[in-house]
C-alpha cells in the first residue's frame, strides 16, 4: 500500500484526478479489451481474478479522497482503469525513481521489476504488488512528495573523517536527483495522506 500515493500523485499531476467523485468499493471485476487496451469495471462476470479490497473490507461508496485514507485497492483500480493512462503511469514510476538503482554510496542496490504488461500486474503496480521496488528507491520517491516535489537522494554516510588528525576526508550533502511532480500535486497528495489520522 505505500505504492497507492504514488498512484494517486500521478492521477493529480496530470490532471485527471476528482477527488469528490464516488466509486464503489469492496471488489473489483474487470474485463481487457486488448485492442483498446481499456480495462472495463464489470458486474462480475470475468475471467480474470476479482481483487478486493483488504481483509475482504467493504466500504460502500467512497470518494477518491476517502480511498486513499482508507486504502481502498479497489480505488486504485479506478484510478489505473478510468483516469489514469497506462503509458503515463509507467513514465511517473521512472520518474519517481523505481526500477532503477539509486546509487547512493557504499550501497550495493537491485533495479527492481517494472511488471505493468498485463492488465492485472498493470492494477496491481497500482496498490504496491506484481512489480518490485526497493526500500532505497521508496525512501527516495517519498521525498518528492514531502520536498514539493523535489526528489532527493538519501545518503547513509554524512562524511568521512580522519581519525588521527579530524580532518574531513569527505562530505556528504543532499542531492536532488530530480522533481516528477509539481509542488502542487505534491501538497494535494500530502493532504491526502494525512485524511489516514482522521476520525472515522
């Protein structure tokens, strides 16, 4: 679930998020039309696996703001099936950063798995499984959010120091290593993320 507000940032950033508009939450059925490449809300006829949202919860009819607080995967699917197009997901997961080591000193990193070819892998990239970060590449993509949508590379050393004579050897400083959202999406999208310690 730490992947959904990246989902949603995504869906702000390029203009197609309503976030006072309702969905119905618990499962999710769906059909692929592959010639459209449009993934279709269905009744529950499928041939593809429903996903639900956790624990089998169902919140009934939420808005969009009120599935992030509530970490509706089947929000997500909304978002990934009617708003949010598949190339430009795609774009914003390499732009925040994912699949892709971030190279921060005296770290031995792995890319990842970037799997959004299939329609499920496609919704499930969306609530955080079927593709594969690493914890270095979330802590990274999070500061865009927290940075106003300036990303910033993390670093584990602050500086090396001679021990004989305290001289520093090497320092080390913050590095923005890039800015996928704006300051505005990335106000919305904490905005949002703090509706998880509202009442209720």
């Amino acid at each position: 679930s730490v992947m959904k507000s990246f989902t949603y940032a995504t869906a702000i950033d390029t203009g197609e998020y309503e976030g006072d508009k309702e969905f119905r939450a618990g499962s999710f059925a769906y059909n692929y039309d592959q010639s459209k490449h449009k993934i279709t809300r269905t009744n529950g006829s499928t041939v593809y696996p429903v996903i639900t949202d956790a624990l089998g919860t169902d919140f009934g009819t939420i808005t969009f703001d009120e599935g992030l607080a509530m970490s509706s995967n089947v929000g997500i699917c909304e978002l990934m099936s009617n708003y949010i197009n598949y190339k430009e997901f795609g774009k914003y997961m390499d732009r925040f950063g994912f699949f892709k080591a971030t190279n921060i000193p005296y770290v031995n990193e792995v890319n990842g798995l970037k799997n959004l070819e299939m329609p499920m892998a496609y919704l499930n990239s969306g609530f955080g499984q079927s593709s594969s970060i690493t914890i270095l590449q979330l802590c990274q993509a999070y500061t865009s959010i927290f940075n106003d949508g300036k990303m910033m590379r993390p670093y584990v050393v602050d500086s090396i120091v001679d021990s004989q004579t305290g001289d520093i050897i090497k320092q080390y400083s913050p590095k923005q290593v890039g800015e996928p959202i704006t300051k505005k999406t990335a106000q919305k999208t904490r905005e949002l993320m703090a509706g998880v310690m509202e009442d209720g």
